[in-house]
C-alpha cells in the first residue's frame, strides 16, 4: 500500500524513490518513562524484522537522544519510537514514495493520546533523515532565544512533514508525574506559534486554530484515565506559567528543572482537583479562555464526538469546518 496522498503530490518529480518501511531501522527511545519496558517489547514481537530494532534509554536531553538513535541509520534513515507509545503494527506493512526534493525530509505519523482523544503529531512515529538530525540543534542544544527551535523539531516545515495516517497510541498516563509532565508541556507548546508567543489580543488572528482547539482540550478532557486529572492540571499550568508567570518556556526541555518542579507540585499539592480548578479560573478571567470542568463521563462523551481534522488541513478550511469564527477567529493576521 502506498501512502502517497499522505503527501504533497504537487512537489512529485520525475524521479521519486520509494522506502518499505519495514526494512528501515526503529530505534525505540526511552528515558523514564513506567511503561516503556512493555511497549518496547510488544513494539519487538510485532515488528517483522527484529534485527532492526534498537533502544536507545536514559539519554538526557531530546536532542542529544535523537542524536543517538541516528547512529542505528541505514541509508541515512531511521525511525523513532517514543517510550510511552503503543504502536500499531500495521505500519510496518507500508510503504511511501518520495519525491526527489523531500529526500532529506522527516516524516511524522500521528498517534492517538490515552488522556483525552487527541490525534496529532504528539507522540507519533517519526522517520528521519540521519544527516538533519545530526546537524540540528534543538531542545537542550538550541539557545534560550532560539524559539524556533528550543521547545520543539515540528516548527521546520521545509524539514517536517505531517502524514495523514495514525498508527500509534500514546499511553502517557501510567504515573501522576508522567501524565503531569506531559500535560505541562503540551500546554506550552500548543499556547504558542511556531515557538513564539502571542498577543493574547492577538489569539484569534494569529494562533492556528487546530493548536488553540489542542490547547483547550489538553485542559479540560481526560477524567475518565488513570492520572488524567494530573495532565489536565498540567496543562493549565504549563498554560499559566507562559502567559500569566512569564516564565522561561525553554526551560521544558530540561529534565532536571522537570524533576524539581514536580517535587515541589507533590510537595505544596493536598488537594490536586481544588488546585487545578483555581489555575483554570486565573486563565478564564486572564486570558478569557473558554474552559469548563469535565468530569468522567463528559470526558468520555467528548472522545466519542470529536473528529481530528487531517494533517495539513489549512487555516481556511480549519475555520471554515469549525465554529471559532462565532467566538471572533478570523484569518491571520500578522
């Protein structure tokens, strides 16, 4: 099967090249998460080639760990893994074509979150090209005030593209820290553009819609998953902290600042719910934020209801199939 609709067909040249996905290797990267021993040997019994899967764990640092797995590249490629996903095996069982001009290219495959039904990026299967990866600088190894690159790759569209099909579940939620931690970081990244932060005048007409919709969800649905209180919470202060504090948002890269934090959450926390609930009306009255508290069932009843727009669906068509233009969402303007 091929997954050429998953990608920019205008960009189809003469001479294109094809990649059987599962002859690439997999390096399955891992740091802390609880649940990575058993996705890793489940992501092994199910791949058709097992020589080719790797681990790389305890690596400190996105960028340097990424660096690390390109040392399993054959052919100047290689898949990554995230500790906390589950993947669908179907994937080994296709392949993509390639136009000569996306050669170099990285391509991400989306997997579905646990917490609360989100279907994107986050988590997702990645095939890189080993040479980008090693000439990169990102996350720890990107300045302070690079924000282009010292929270996230995702914000280099020449280097990164998004494909249409989902093959993995992203099972972030088996410890309170691991739900909280990735809550924390999701409502930091999705609350900015393209690594900067906006205007909060400036929200409808300069945030893209599918991340402000990303944003608003991490914070309000997943009651119905063990630990998704504690990503729910997460989020809104990972929210808070960027808008309100005006913190450092490079500082989610650094896994020791993580680590300190979170003791002094565990610590300074007695009642998690009351506390959550309190960030949640600072963002109402600060940056007038439409969020509500869910509780389990209305968690549940969301995840059935939401439909995940495609990749690369644009600003027009993402406004013209949602209701934002009734809350003031327009075009960008920049």
């Amino acid at each position: 099967m091929s997954l050429m609709n998953s990608i920019n067909t205008n960009s189809l040249t003469s001479t294109n090249y094809t990649f059987r996905l599962k002859d690439i290797p997999v390096v399955f990267l891992s740091y802390d998460e609880p649940n990575a021993d058993e996705n890793f040997e489940r992501l092994k019994a199910t791949h058709p080639n097992k020589n080719l899967v790797h681990r790389v764990h305890g690596v400190k640092g996105l960028d340097a760990a990424h660096k690390a797995c390109a040392a399993f590249a054959e052919n100047d490629r290689f898949f990554t893994v995230d500790g906390d996903c589950y993947v669908d095996s179907a994937i080994w069982r296709q392949s993509i074509e390639v136009p000569a001009n996306d050669i170099r290219a990285t391509f991400s495959w989306s997997s579905r979150n646990i917490v609360n039904g989100l279907v994107y990026g986050n988590g997702g299967v990645k095939l890189w090209y080993a040479p980008y990866v090693l000439n990169m600088r990102t996350h720890e190894a990107a300045t302070k005030d690079d924000n282009d690159n010292n929270v996230d790759f995702c914000w280099d569209f020449e280097n990164y593209k998004q494909m249409n099909n989902t093959y993995g579940t992203v099972m972030n939620n088996a410890s309170p820290f691991q739900a909280f931690r990735a809550g924390f970081r999701e409502g930091v990244k999705m609350g900015l553009d393209q690594g900067h932060k906006v205007n909060i005048e400036d929200f409808n007409h300069k945030m893209y819609p599918g991340n402000f919709a990303r944003w608003l969800i991490w914070m309000t649905v997943g009651r119905d998953v063990d630990n998704g209180a504690w990503a729910i919470y997460g989020a809104r202060l990972g929210a808070y902290n960027l808008y309100i504090e005006n913190f450092d948002h490079s500082l989610i890269s650094d896994y020791d600042w993580f680590k300190a934090y979170w003791s002094d959450i565990e610590e300074l926390t007695t009642n998690p719910d009351e506390d959550s609930n309190r960030v949640m009306q600072a963002l109402v009255e600060k940056l007038n934020l439409p969020l509500a508290e869910l509780d389990a069932g209305q968690s549940r009843w969301f995840k059935h209801v939401n439909i995940n727009p495609p990749k690369n669906f644009g600003w027009p068509a993402m406004l013209n199939h949602s209701a934002l233009p009734l809350f003031g969402f327009t075009l960008p303007r920049f």
